[in-house]
C-alpha cells in the first residue's frame, strides 16, 4: 500500500474548524441514516467531529477514527466540553481495530478519496466490511467525476470559495488542479489571499473513482451495493449527479 499524503493539511485543526464551519448541509443525511441505525456508528475520517458530534447529541452511540492526531486533539476538546460520551480513535482506515461491531459505518465528504491506489482502497472497504454487523451498512461518499473539471489546466487557476481567517477576515481561496489521468488523481494547490496576498497554501490529491469502478470495488470487497444517491438530498444517481453516495452490507 501507498502511504498516505497530503495529510499536512490537516495538521492545523483551529483553522480546519473555521474553515468548514459554514458546511452543514451534509450532515443531516448522515445524522439521519445514524439515528434510524440506532447505534454503534463509526464514522471513519472523523476530523475534528463536525458530522460525529451532531450523531452524539442525538444520543446515538458513536465512535470516531482518525489517522490525524491535532484533528482527534480538537475533537476530544469539542466533545469533553459538551460532556458527550464520544470514543475517539486514532487509527488508519485501512486497517480498523475494534472488539465492536457497527450498525454503521460511514466517510463523509471524499475522505475517501485520500486513498490513491488499489491495495489501500480495498483494505479499507473490507476492513469496514469486518467491522459491520451481518446486518449493518457501510456509506461511501466520493464525488462524481466531472469531465469539464478533470479537463482544467494547472496554469488556469479559478476562484474556489471565501472563507474567513482565524481573526474573522475575509480570505479568497484561489485553486489550480491537475489531472494525471494514469492514476486517477486530481491534484489541487489552494492559495489562501488576504487582500490579494497569499497567507497559506494547501496541496491536496484526490483519487477519482467512476461509477462502475465504484460498483467493481465495492464487490472485490465483499460488498452488495443496496442503493445509490446522488447527492445528499437521497436523489437517485445519474451521470450529472454531483456526488456518489453508495449504501452496502456484506455480501451474503
């Protein structure tokens, strides 16, 4: 397996918070999908708790894996001071040690997507797959690759969002990516400007995976893909979906 990369990105937890404070509309598919599980939930590549902590509010017995510790740092101090009774894990995704066994197990949000090549893939789906309960569900969440995206230049930079810095100022986040079609991945560099300045740079590589690729894995796996969304309002899964939300169960 291919050791992970780009993970210095999330190294800064503080600055993590602030920057996905505003993302929400994710959370009520996962926070549903747990409290009709019922519990135990894992969730894996967890960060600092912003869809785990929600899921312990609603009183569903969860736990918590992450690879990174000042994510897992922040996520106990989120946690202790609400006084929820959250277990946190700092493990690898490929290989998840537990005595529990899950009503469900999720990665939200591409965390996935961290995962470059074949061996590390499948040792993280089946290593979800033992985890689970004979009944239980698995969700994948990865985005649908986009044609015109992947197509992009890395000498064509674009405007990608606005967020605020840790002191409340405003900072425009300006991307540049590339596609090395070889091995599927999509590497994007973020510039962070304050008044047109740069004050901090993100590298991150993305894994693409196409839908029946998706399909191919999750059944090398030892998984039976029950439903498909394409998004996170449960929409049904077409090509022009945004995203691939994928619910398994082991295979019989």
């Amino acid at each position: 397996m291919k050791p992970l990369t780009d993970l210095a990105v999330y190294d800064d937890a503080d600055f993590y918070d602030q920057e996905f404070a505003g993302r929400t509309h994710d959370i009520p598919f996962f926070l549903d999908r747990a409290v009709r599980a019922g519990g135990p939930v894992l969730e894996v590549a967890c960060g600092t708790g912003r869809i785990t902590l929600p899921i312990a509010r609603a009183g569903v017995d969860v736990t918590g894996l992450d690879v990174v510790p000042a994510m897992l740092a922040r996520a106990r101090r989120r946690s202790a001071a609400e006084q929820l009774p959250v277990e946190w894990l700092e493990q690898d995704c490929r290989s998840i040690r537990t005595d529990r066994r899950f009503a469900l197990v999720f990665s939200a949000t591409n965390a996935m997507q961290h995962l470059h090549d074949l061996d590390s893939v499948l040792a993280f789906l089946t290593s979800a797959r033992d985890v689970l309960r004979p009944d239980g569900t698995l969700i994948l969440d990865v985005f649908n690759p986009a044609p015109a995206k992947l197509s992009r230049l890395p000498d064509a930079p674009y405007h990608h969002k606005s967020v605020a810095d840790l002191d409340g100022t405003p900072l425009d986040v300006r991307a540049s990516t590339g596609y090395d079609a070889a091995t599927q991945v999509l590497h994007f560099t973020l510039d962070y400007l304050r008044a047109g300045e740069r004050v901090r740079t993100k590298k991150v590589s993305m894994r693409c995976f196409f839908p029946e690729e998706l399909l191919a894995l999750c059944r090398l796996a030892g998984l039976d893909v029950l439903d498909r969304h394409g998004d996170y309002d449960a929409s049904p899964f077409t090509s022009t979906s945004p995203k691939q939300i994928l619910l398994c169960r082991p295979a019989a």
